[in-house]
C-alpha cells in the first residue's frame, strides 16, 4: 500500500479529471495507455476510458462509491455503458437537476456519505439510495463544496485544514473512518482535486510535498511508495 506521485495532462489537479472507488477508476479517453495501466495497477481496479458529458472533468461532475455513481444530467448513454462494462453491479443515478458538479458536491466512501446541504429532499434521498449509504448534509471549513475539499477512502478522510471540529466529528460518525487535516500540490487546501484514491493505494498531484505525503499517508493508512 503506497502513495504514487502522478500528473494527467501536465496538470497536478489530477482529481478533478478522475475519479476511483474499490472497484473501478474512470479517466477520460485521451490519457496515455501507459498512464492509464499505471492506475489500474497501483489502485488495483478495472480502468474504464470515458468522459461525463462529453466533459473531461470527471472528478468534479460525479461522484461514487462501491456501490452507485451520482452522475450530472448531461450525461450520455455511452458514457454509462462505459461504466457499466467494468462494474456491471454499479447503480447509477443520472441527477435530473440543474446542478452538475457532483464531484463537487458529495463526499463519499462504503460506509457514509456528507453532502453539499443545499441538496435536500427527494434529491438528497436518491443520492442516499444510489449510494447505499447513510447521506448527511453537512460543511467543511464553512463551505459548501465538500467533494472538492477532503477525500473520503474505506480506511480514512483527509480535508481542508480549515475543518471545524463539530464537521470533523459529522465526518467521523457518517463515513466511520478517522479524520485528518492536509494540503496538496505545495499548499493547495481543496486536497480533492490533487488525490485520487482507495484502501490500496493514493495517489496523489505531483507537486506534493514530503511533508503533505506524511500526513496524507498517515490519514489515508498508506505510505509514500520509495523512488
């Protein structure tokens, strides 16, 4: 179990162009074969080659777990056959609002998931179903956009610094993991759009520090892989 270093596209905001669960990964169709392999390998999932709504910012249009991904409008019907072909179990949930960026919006591991509380009602109750989790309206750090401010894997959660303590105890109790404060990519708070990760592996944006790979192996139960 290691942390990897990883840039897609020259850029180290490599979560906001995937997204990876226990079981799968999805990268947009351009990412090099070999880059492609690399994950498959280190996070020891099926690599599914597809984009959100035409869209390559995959990360920050859906959200997903084990169990079901929280997928934006606009979302085409191949791109859910690309899914559905390396994890045919998956329940899919195709948001029929005006919001999209679900990435964004949603924070979730097997056990819990923590949700932009703007989201409420029927809304709220489908991303819970699809999910198969507890789904809890919840902060962090005071903002609202919390699958772009901590990553949530089966072992641990690392999010904003800014993290109040009564959001970390909520985190805690939904996801039933520990939960720690970091950065990434040499100071960057919104840790989710530079790691991308499981109970195997993290990996995480190239500019990240020794010290940011520390404490992200410390909360994410993983260590820096040697070079």
């Amino acid at each position: 179990m290691s942390i990897f270093l990883l840039d897609l596209f020259g850029s180290v905001s490599i979560g906001i162009y995937s997204l990876t669960t226990e079981k799968m990964a999805i990268v947009p169709p351009v990412l090099s074969k070999n880059k492609a392999k690399k994950l498959e390998g280190w996070l020891g999932v099926k690599v599914t080659r597809t984009m959100v709504g035409e869209s390559v910012l995959i990360g920050a249009f859906a959200a997903a777990n084990s169990n079901g991904i929280i997928l934006p409008h606009f979302t085409r019907e191949e791109e859910i056959k690309a899914v559905k072909s390396v994890c045919p179990e998956i329940n899919v949930a195709v948001m029929d609002t005006k919001r999209t960026a679900y990435g964004n919006m949603v924070l979730t591991n097997d056990s819990g998931a923590i949700v932009d509380p703007r989201i409420k009602g029927a809304d709220l109750k489908r991303i819970a179903d699809t999910l198969g989790v507890e789904a809890v309206p919840s902060e962090i750090a005071g903002l609202p956009y919390v699958g772009s401010l901590a990553i949530a894997t089966n072992k641990g959660v690392i999010a904003h610094p800014l993290l109040k303590e009564e959001e970390q105890e909520v985190l805690t109790d939904v996801l039933k993991v520990d939960v720690d404060v970091g950065t990434i990519n040499c100071g960057i708070p919104y840790v989710a759009t530079g790691l991308l990760g499981n109970s195997h592996t993290v990996v995480a944006g190239s500019l990240t520090t020794g010290p940011e790979l520390f404490i992200i192996g410390q909360a994410l139960d993983v260590v820096k892989e040697d070079e």
